[in-house]
C-alpha cells in the first residue's frame, strides 16, 4: 500500500467512525469600518533625526547602482533555521532573524562565541564581493524580550507586566541600555522591542508582554525604552557604541482584540483605536525608533499587515515615521489571496520588510516576478528599500562590520546589569494581602515551599526558547533563584531557611514562604478561556492549607504572567505578593520580603497594580472605566509597610466558568484532556496500564488493520505550525510491528484533508519495552497534506498488521532544536 492510499484509508476510516461535533464559527459582520482617518491620530511631535541629507544622498549613489534583484532582496528576512550564509550568494537578502526557538546549530545553549561567529558569517557573506553584486551589510534581529533572553549567562529582567508596576521611566530606560548593550556583545544589531501593546483583555496569552492595560503607563515608558535601546539620535551620526535599532511593536491594536485572542481581531471604533492602542507610538516616533513591527491581528475584519489606511496614511504620512516597517513571522501569508510565498499586497499596503523565516526563497522569487510585472510598483519597491537603507546607515552598519562592543562576553550578566535587574524586581512586586507576616523578622527559622528554586519558571516564556519550558538553573550562571535570595537574606538576619518544595519539614518553622504559579508560556499557547487559576487541580491550594492547618504563617509569591483569579489562595494566605515574572534575579524579592538585622527590609513595596485583578474567575475584560468595572483589586491597586491595609475574607465563587478545552494537552498524566476522546478503530483494542504510577499509560494492541485516535471537534493548529512547534510522545513499543506504521493529523469531515507520514522504520528500529521520547514537527504533518486549520485528529497512529505500543504523554511542544521530521 503507498503512503497516499494509507493515508486515504485512514482518512476514509476516521470519517467513518468519528463525527466531528462542531463547526467553526462564523465570523461576524462588522458595524465600524477598518479603514483609518489620519486627521483623528496623533502626530509625533518633533520626530528625532533619522536622517539628514548626507544619508539620503549616500542612499541614492547606492540604490543607483543596484539591480532589481537587488532591491527586492532588500525587503526580505529569512531564519537562521532555514537558511545558511552560503544562501546569500544568491539571495541577498537585506536581514537575518533568530527567532524564538533558532540558535547556531540548532542549540539553544550555545555559548556567546558561537552566536557571534554566525552572524559575523552572515555578515561577511553579504559584503563579499562577487559580480553583479552591491555590498550592503546585514541588519541582525532578535528578540530580546526581556533583556537578551536567548544567551546563557545574560541577565534576565522582569517581563513588562511587571516593570508597568514599577511606574518608573527613569528605569525602564536604564534597562533597555542593559539590553542593548548585551545584545550587541554578541554581534547583534535590531531588537524586536518596545512593546507598547496595550492589553485589554487579559485572557491573551501575550498579556505580559504589555506594560498596562492603560495606555498612560504604555505612553510614559515607550520613548524612554526606545532612548535605552538606541540612545539620542544625533543627526548625520550613528547609534554609539552599545546601542540597538529598536522595532515599536505590535501596529496596532494587538492587544484589543475580541476574546483575548492572539492574532484576532480587535472589533472597535476608530476613536477607541487612537485614544487607547495608539498612544505608545508617538513618544517612540519622537525619540527616533528605526523600525515598527506590524502585528499579526485585524482591526474591523482587516489584518494590519494589509492595511493601507494604517501603515502609509497613519504611521507614515500622519505620525511622520521615517524608518521601515516589518511583519511579523510570515504574517504577510494571512493575508486575503496571500500565501507565505506570495503577497504584493502586503508591500502595496506599505510594508517595507517581510520576516519570512522559512518562506524567505519563495517570496523572493514572487515579489521579484510581481516588481518586474508592474504588480508592485517600483516605485514601491525604491520607497521600501531607501527606508530599509536609512536606518542601516543610522545603525552604523556602513562604518562597521561589527558594533564595537562585539567579543565583551563579561558583559554579559554584567554586575551592573543584574543590580538594575534586581532593583526592577523589587519595584515590581505588588502586596495584595498582609496580615502582619510581612516583613519575615529577623532570627526567624523560614521554610521555602513550593518552585522558589526554580530561575525558568521564575523568567516565563522568551527565555532561551520560544515558550520558556525546560530551563534548569544552571543555565542562568549569573541568576539567583527566589530561594537563593530569601536564603541569604535569612541567614543574613541571623536566622535559618529550609528548602522542601513539598512543603513538609522535621522542625515546626516560624513562617513558610510558598512561591507558585503559571508555568512558562508564550504567545497563542499561553490564550486562555477564562482567568482561573488551578481550577481543577488545586494542589497549590492544598498545600496553603496544609501549612495553615499546622499553625503555620504562611507567605504566598505567585508567579504569573497576568491577574487571575486566586480568591481560595489569598483566603489560606496571611500575605500575598504578585511577583508576576522576576527573571534571574531572586534576591529582589527577597530584598521586600526579609528583614535585616535592624528589623527592616532593604525596601518597602511600591508596585502598583498596571492590570485590575479579578474578582471572578469567568471576568473577560476588566479594565478601569470600563461600564460595570467590578475588580477585585482596582488598577494601581497596592499596599505597602508604610501604608498597610486590611482584606478581609474574600468570596470563593469562580463565576460561571466552563470546562476549558485544550489545544495542545492531549493525553497527559493518565487522562485524555477535553475535549478529546481517544479511540480504536479497526481491528485491536486499548486499554489503560501503569507504567510508574496507576493507569497513567494506555496500550493500544493491533490484532489487524486498525488505528489508535484521539479526535475531537475542529481546532485551528496553522499558528502553531508557523511558529515550528512539535507533537511530543512519550512511547514505548511492545511489540514489533509486521507490517507499514503511520502517523498521521487529519479532519474528520474531509478525506483529502490528512497528513500522514510512515514511521515504519523509527518503530521496527526501536528498542522493545524502553521508553521513549520524540518530538515530530507539525510541519511534516502540513508537508505531507494535513489541512492544520482545521484539525479534528491531532494524533492517529495507523498499522496494517499484528502490532503493540504504549503511550504515556502526546501534547504539543516547543521545538528546541529537537524536533524531527521521521524518514
């Protein structure tokens, strides 16, 4: 049988047997228009120097010289994943992106040396002489989100959540110089950063990348971030030494959109659109930011990246931007009649530069073929390139081959750089609750429960990878956990700390300190259908309560990347504290929560709520002046030692919350997660078996031709496939197979729709009765035909004979490198 009639008669027996039970909804019609008037927005009001007529000229002598071909290559952006130096001897492509989960050799541990040896390749490469050929050097871009998050040993600053608590410009500048200066050690010139979405809803899974749900805080901290990163832009002079371009981000309205969903659609009236999204970008046009980021979402049914009105009448024209605009990662390809390949309208709608990653060869060839044809005007295309050319000359990168800071690793984690961080930290946390446990007294016998030694969970999602997950403290060098912080101060102080994360001790302790909460996510995986935390498992909960029942005053530091409903924990806590995402600097916490020996901590508290906390787990939006606004804890919300407060007991009632479904958990500790079903279909059976605890395994056993399902109604994994996420199974074979295996994602209601690959070889080449792990792309799965926006079987194993396999764990996951695609 070829892999093409398995693949149909799998489809053809999923359809037979599994009925999809919903269908996707319709989208809705839309009372505003998406089409902006640039006399409503506002105007930068002394836009810094860019550019001078020296840089034109110099621009003009040098597109005069250059070819189409050229030109075009100019306005392209390819990964370090998918593509190597070698590849700009014939595509010169004007950038080069690492995006989340890209590192030298795929390794996402590589030390500084290897990173700079890429990119000076990279950049070597585009210099090189060769006929035909215009030297024009490199932007290098990436994401250091929250300071440079992709390099070991860097410092890792608090997420923007919690630096808009701060309510600190003056930092918040200090911190994007850090940054910069640590990216451009390692040979970095563009950092895809500040973010001044301004998040509404706080169900999105990006929330913490915004500062506050109020523009004021987005407004006061844009142009000093931007100062931080670039430094003052002084006419006919490059960025100094140590500085970054910086890309404002996302334009526009990422952070309004319907349902708190990432890359929707923010359904408002224009007036709404100016007066709340987009009032962080003034400030930043002001202090001179080199390039914007155009988001993913829509406005009114419109995607951003193809909106006229928006990008050339608004940015452009009525705000008075002079660098370039760029998408985000092949967000050009959502576009209407678009594909990653292929999108003139995206250019025509005043795109400068597409970030292609993996489409970057393609796209190429199309918009080259579209320029030539007249379908993109060259016109366009020359505006595009100068603006491209304007701010690599502005970067230095003419007069450099390298920033020349370049090779400083010792700056890396500098000293100077972790005390901001950990001043950022402490400024950022916010106490909800204090019973008179706070600050733990000196000479006091402290037990640490809960993740306090654990620096990932701490840093959250952009932090060495993509979505954060797998991070050990050992690859933070210079980092200190929560747990190292309060055990200094501790002992410090003349008292004793013990860690269990357990919670369970031999010796009754003073206080306890627990630090929970979300685990790292990023982006669209971190999008949720309600703000409850633990609502099923609430085993942080039962560990607050245990630790109460014992007599014990208990100190809770929740983790989190938003406000969520914690009601239950606040009630069995004497204190609670909001860390949100710290980063590497534990002792910051520390600094608050520990006295000295005088009886004083380092500081008192003054972080201020920049989200409203929830006072239901079923609240969507929750933002101050909203109609109905009813929060737990207001925005700006806050106590502190010196202005105390009392809360009393707190209502328990979550709201009318539904069962979430989960996208990306499908068989995880022993239990298919809603709302999938896990199935056989043909000939053989499953059963559930222990495998190192009771029944958290299931062995499905072939007797014939048949297959193992887990299926359930349609889900949208293209997101997912975009960003190179990964299926993660945890297997073991029981017995060999005796004829063809297939793994395959498909749909229910459409038998072309299947994407099927043969594992025979992986499963006969296996070990028998070893457990294992691997990771296949979606890609692969989209590669071989599976429709991935409309998936009903996320996981089907087929086997055309007498065959056993085991399976303890299939979910989604992060590739870290470490993702295949099976032969």
């Amino acid at each position: 049988m070829t892999v093409r009639s398995r693949r149909l008669a799998i489809s053809a027996l999923l359809a037979s047997t599994i009925v999809a039970s919903a269908s996707l909804a319709s989208i809705p019609a839309f009372a505003q228009s998406s089409t902006a008037h640039p006399d409503q927005w506002p105007v930068a009001a002394s836009p810094a120097a860019i550019t001078d007529a020296r840089t034109e000229a110099f621009i003009g002598e040098l597109m005069a010289k250059m070819s189409v071909e050229e030109k075009v290559g100019q306005t392209i952006q390819g990964d370090i994943a998918s593509m190597t130096p070698k590849d700009l001897e014939k595509y010169p492509l004007g950038s080069i992106l690492a995006g989340g989960n890209s590192a030298p050799g795929g390794n996402d541990r590589a030390p500084p040396q290897a990173w700079t040896d890429l990119i000076d390749a990279y950049r070597k490469q585009s210099l090189a002489a060769r006929p035909g050929h215009v030297p024009i050097p490199l932007l290098f871009g990436i994401d250091a989100v929250h300071g440079h998050n992709n390099i070991v040993g860097a410092t890792i600053f608090p997420h923007n959540i919690g630096l808009g608590a701060m309510r600190d410009p003056a930092l918040i500048g200090r911190i994007g110089q850090a940054t910069a200066e640590e990216v451009a050690v390692v040979g970095g010139d563009w950092t895809f950063g500040p973010t001044v979405a301004v998040p509404r809803d706080d169900r999105w899974g990006r929330s913490y990348e915004g500062y506050a749900e109020d523009p004021e805080v987005v407004k006061s901290y844009s142009g000093p971030m931007t100062l931080g990163l670039q430094g003052t832009l002084k006419s006919g002079q490059p960025l100094a030494a140590g500085h970054i371009a910086g890309s404002a981000k996302h334009f526009l309205a990422d952070g309004g959109t319907e349902g708190g969903k990432d890359q929707g659609d923010a359904q408002i009236p224009e007036a709404e659109l100016v007066a709340i999204h987009a009032q962080g970008y003034p400030p930043s046009i002001d202090a001179g930011i080199l390039t914007v980021m155009a988001s993913f979402s829509s406005w009114n049914g419109q995607k951003i990246t193809g909106n006229k009105s928006l990008l050339t009448d608004v940015l452009k024209g009525r705000m008075g931007f002079q660098g370039f605009v760029v998408s985000d990662w092949n967000a050009h390809g959502q576009l209407a009649g678009c594909t990653n390949t292929s999108c003139p309208q995206a250019m025509n709608a005043g795109l400068d530069m597409y970030m292609a990653p993996d489409s970057w060869k393609g796209l190429y060839d199309s918009t080259l073929a579209q320029v030539k044809a007249g379908e993109i005007p060259m016109a366009r295309l020359d505006d595009a390139v100068r603006r491209i050319l304007r701010v690599k000359v502005k970067a230095g990168l003419f007069e450099r081959v390298a920033p020349t800071v370049q090779g400083r690793f010792d700056r890396l984690g500098a000293p100077e750089h972790r005390a901001i961080a950990r001043e950022a930290v402490a400024k950022s946390l916010v106490l909800l609750k204090n019973d008179g446990v706070l600050p733990v007294k000196p000479g006091a016998k402290v037990l640490v429960a809960g993740a306090a030694d654990d620096i990932g969970k701490a840093s959250g999602g952009w932090t060495l990878t993509w979505q954060g997950t797998g991070n050990k403290n050992s690859d933070f060098p210079h980092g200190q956990s929560i747990w190292g912080g309060i055990e200094q101060a501790v002992k410090a102080a003349g008292g004793q700390a013990e860690l269990a994360p357990d919670g369970k001790f031999a010796t009754k302790p003073d206080v306890a300190i627990v630090v929970f909460g979300e685990d790292p996510y990023a982006e669209f995986q971190g999008d949720v259908t309600n703000l409850g935390y633990q609502l099923g498992d609430k085993a942080d909960l039962a560990l607050l309560k245990r630790l109460k029942a014992q007599g014990i005053p208990v100190v809770s530091v929740f983790l989190s990347g938003r406000p969520l409903w914690v009601n239950p924990e606040i009630n069995a806590s004497d204190a609670f504290v909001a860390a949100w995402l710290p980063g590497s600097e534990g002792g910051g916490v520390a600094d608050l929560l520990v006295a000295g020996q005088d009886g004083k901590p380092k500081r008192d508290f003054q972080g201020k709520l920049g989200f409203s906390w929830p006072k239901r787990a079923d609240q969507g939006p929750l933002n101050r002046g909203q109609p109905g606004y009813d929060p737990q804890f207001v925005y700006g919300y806050g106590l502190s030692y010196a202005k105390p407060g009392k809360v009393g007991v707190l209502p328990e009632d979550p709201g009318k919350v539904a069962a979430a479904g989960s996208v990306d958990r499908y068989f995880v500790d022993g239990r298919v997660a809603a709302p999938w079903r896990m199935d056989f279909v043909g000939a053989g059976s499953v059963k559930a078996i222990d495998a190192g605890a009771q029944e958290n395994a299931r062995q499905a056993t072939w007797t014939g031709q048949g297959m193992v399902a887990i299926h359930g109604p349609p889900v949208d994994l293209s997101r997912q496939t975009t960003g190179d996420m990964a299926v993660r199974v945890r297997y073991r074979i029981d017995a060999a197979p005796t004829g063809p295996v297939t793994l395959s994602i498909g749909c229910a209601d459409d038998a072309s729709c299947a994407g099927t690959i043969d594992v025979t070889s992986a499963v006969k080449e296996a070990p028998l009765n070893e457990w294992r792990d691997v990771k296949i792309k979606l890609s692969c799965f989209q590669a071989a035909g599976a429709k991935m926006d409309h998936v009903t079987a996320p996981f089907v194993v087929g086997a055309s004979g007498p065959f056993s396999l085991s399976l303890t764990e299939v979910r989604l996951a992060s590739n870290e490198g470490d993702a295949i695609c099976p032969n």
